[in-house]
C-alpha cells in the first residue's frame, strides 16, 4: 500500500515537473505571440502544482508508516530528492516571477525561460532517480534513441551544474576531444544526462570549496558506422574507502546509508549505463579525489542525414486528435504542439469520456487518439480495450497512442497488449509526436 501511494505521489510530481519544462519550450517556440501576462499565468500554474505536490510528499514522509516495508536507502533517496526539488523549484520561482521579469526584453525572457527548462532536466533526473528507487526491481527502461548532436546531449548539462560549481568556488573544466567528426549521433539523450548530471552532481557535491572538476567527453571511430565515446568527471574530492569500491555500483536495500552517502545515486547511474550497453569504471583514493569514466558505442550519422530528420509534416494539417488526458495543464500544452501544425483537437478528461466520445462520434471524425494512461475514472489501458472491442466501424483501425510519464519496458508493453499503436513519453517532445502520428496516420 505505501509503496503504491508513493509511486502514485512519484507519478504526479513527474508530471507537474514535464508541465513545467514543456510550458518553457512552447513559450520559447512562440514567444512573439504570447502575452507577457499569459506567460506568467501558465508558468505561475505550473510552480503552484509542483510545490502543492511537494507539500505531499513533504506529509507522507512524515506520516506514512514506513515499517510497510520502505526501506532506509528509500529514506534516505526521498530526503535527498526533496531538498534537491526544494532547491529546483526556488530557481523557477525566482525565474518566473514578475517583479523580476516584468522589463525583461525578448532575449532576456528567452535566457530566463532557458534556465526553467535546465532547472526542469534537473528535477526529471531527481524524479527518475527517485522512481528507480521505489520500483521493486530493476525493471528495464524504454530507450528511445532519436537522432541528434553531441551538443544537444551536453551543452545544457554544463550550463545546469556550473553555477552550482561557481557557488562552491571550485574550478570546472570542460573538454571534447576529437567529437567534430561525430557530431552527429543516434542515442537516448534524456538517459545519458541522467547519467551525467548524477556523476558531475557528486564530484560537486564530494569536492571542497576551491577543488577541481573535469568533465571529459572524447569521440574515437569504432566498429562499422559508430563512435567509441568516452566520458571522464575527475574530481580531487575526499575520494572513496577500498572497501567502498568494491561494492560502489550495487544497490542493496538492506544497505544502511546516511544523508551525505552517494552509492545509491551510483547504482541507478550503473544500472542505466548497463541497460545502454555501456560500462562504467572508478578509480579513486581518499582524501586525493575520485575518476568515474564511462563508455559508450553510438551509431553516429553525417549532417546530411541528420538534417534529413528534419520532416515535412504536411500530411497533419488539418488532422482532428482525440486528446484524452486528466490534466488540464498537458492538455493544453498538447493542443498547443498540435495547432503548430495545422491539427484540431478534441478533449476528454479521463478515460471513460474518452470513450464515449469516440463511440459516439460519426466515423472519420478523428484521424487520431491521444492517450494519457493514468486517469482517474477509468485509465488509458481500460479505455484503449473498450475502444478496440467497441462496435464503432473504425474501432479496429483508429490509431492510438499512449502519452505517459512512464518509462519502464513493462509499461510499454502494457499499453501494445491493449492495443496501442504507439507510446511517447512526457514531457512531449513535439517533433517526435508529429513523427509517430505522421507514421500511425499513413499507415
């Protein structure tokens, strides 16, 4: 029961935090367009909804009984997490606020707006890591590997953690090495920031004032089409026990640990870096420093092909979308994606209206559904069944896709034993939900 109120709780704050970093990027998409007070608004909605769901977790870890079988490492990850988002969410509030922003200029706004969409990639890596705590094993992750650069992948890690480093005095050096030629890459970038931030937030937080940093990320040609890619964060911290590096990359739940302790953070970082095919190393010595280095094989492309990604999305003008989704807030950020190109769309607000809207609706009504999975009422997996063995004549052929903050392999194979046509996951990245409808459409 605790365990699904928390991975309930998990859910809500994933979702409040996608809403804020998708409400950035469509502001910085249209921002000519939008009202300065409209800005202020959506965002202010948005920063309401995180700290009201943090003011529930800040209750639950204070009254649940965690004798349920919540362990010490899931304390300790819940504590950590939310000074962390406490932390996070006072940079939106103070980047969001309009006494501050009120004479700001186009550009400026842009900057502010960048800095909430670092601050979101931030909190997703505290939620992720959060949810890979509490899951009762070590489900494997969807990984969604898009076309995209080096740049993409780093740039706006090192703009989140240097003034974390600046705060601290300490010196952080940045070098790419021999990355020219494979700027362009096929890989889950989400899942190897997630990574990065993790490993370059403990040499921060693990190296006094006035220490030392080095973040390395070096490119060399690998088997076939792929680049061999090294990234190295060398620190000259309090560094790690012999004992301790014999088991730094396991997480066991019967480990006891305290509130500055970093291995659970290290054994989410290996089991992603594990799922990706990938290897991570640490040589370290106390009170010198510590050298985490991680390796990746990555299909790399050329620029013409990367540019070639680029689609025309012609075929979605003028597309009617079923949007069924709970929160107000992603529903209005998906009709706002979907209007970009030229599409309509109709709402639901669980999964049972959803269905009625459907079924009642004369065919070729919708071209599309979009479907959130975990509502109230009835949840997207309920519905699409519904849908699917309902006698509407285009029950069978109507694509459906699953929009969803979950992204463990079980979830998405929930959603195509249901009868799914596809599943994205929040925050909504809108060129792959003009890809996956263009495709779902068509065919």
């Amino acid at each position: 029961m605790v365990k699904g109120k928390m991975k309930s709780l998990l859910v809500c704050l994933a979702t409040g935090t996608l809403a804020i970093m998708a409400i950035a990027i469509a502001i910085m998409f249209s921002l000519p367009q939008v009202p300065m007070t409209a800005i202020y608004v959506v965002i202010g909605m948005g920063v309401i909804q995180e700290v009201f769901i943090l003011c529930i977790a800040y209750y639950l870890s204070k009254h649940v009984d965690y004798k349920a079988g919540v362990t010490n490492m899931q304390n300790v990850a819940f504590s950590r997490a939310s000074r962390d988002i406490r932390t996070l969410m006072n940079s939106i509030l103070n980047f969001s606020s309009p006494e501050l922003t009120e004479n700001y200029n186009p550009q400026e706004m842009l900057n502010s707006l960048s800095k909430i969409n670092n601050a979101g990639l931030y909190l997703m890596t505290v939620v992720d890591d959060l949810m890979a705590t509490y899951h009762v094993s070590d489900q494997e992750i969807v990984l969604k590997e898009n076309p995209t650069t080096i740049e993409n992948v780093f740039s706006p890690i090192v703009e989140l953690v240097s003034e974390r480093f600046a705060a601290k005095n300490q010196v952080f050096d940045v070098e790419y090495i021999n990355i020219d030629k494979f700027r362009y890459v096929l890989v889950d970038a989400p899942r190897v920031q997630q990574v990065v931030i993790n490993l370059l937030t403990n040499a921060n937080k693990y190296t006094p004032e006035g220490g030392h940093i080095l973040f390395k990320v070096e490119g060399a040609s690998g088997e076939g089409n792929t680049l061999d890619l090294t990234i190295t964060v060398k620190d000259d911290g309090q560094g790690i026990s012999k004992r301790k590096l014999n088991n730094l990359f396991k997480k066991d739940p019967n480990q006891k640990f305290n509130e500055g302790h970093f291995e659970l953070g290290l054994a989410i970082v290996a089991s992603l870096v594990n799922q990706m095919k990938g290897t991570i190393t640490c040589t370290s010595k106390e009170n010198e420093g510590s050298e985490f280095v991680v390796k990746f094989n990555w299909a790399y492309c050329h620029k013409n092909s990367y540019a070639s990604t680029k689609r025309d999305f012609s075929i979605l003008r003028g597309k009617n979308i079923l949007v069924v989704e709970d929160n107000e807030m992603n529903a209005e950020i998906t009709r706002a994606i979907l209007e970009k190109e030229g599409m309509m769309m109709d709402y639901a607000k669980d999964g049972a209206e959803g269905v009625a809207m459907f079924t009642h609706a004369m065919p070729h009504t919708y071209d599309a559904i979009l479907m959130d999975i975990r509502m109230p009422v009835m949840d997207g997996i309920e519905a699409c069944k519904k849908i699917r063995y309902s006698t509407h004549p285009e029950s069978s052929i109507i694509p459906i896709i699953a929009m969803t903050a979950d992204v463990y392999e079980a979830d998405y194979q929930s959603s195509t034993d249901a009868g799914m046509d596809g599943y994205i996951t929040k925050p909504l990245d809108p060129e792959e939900l003009y890809i996956t409808l263009s495709n779902s459409i068509r065919s």
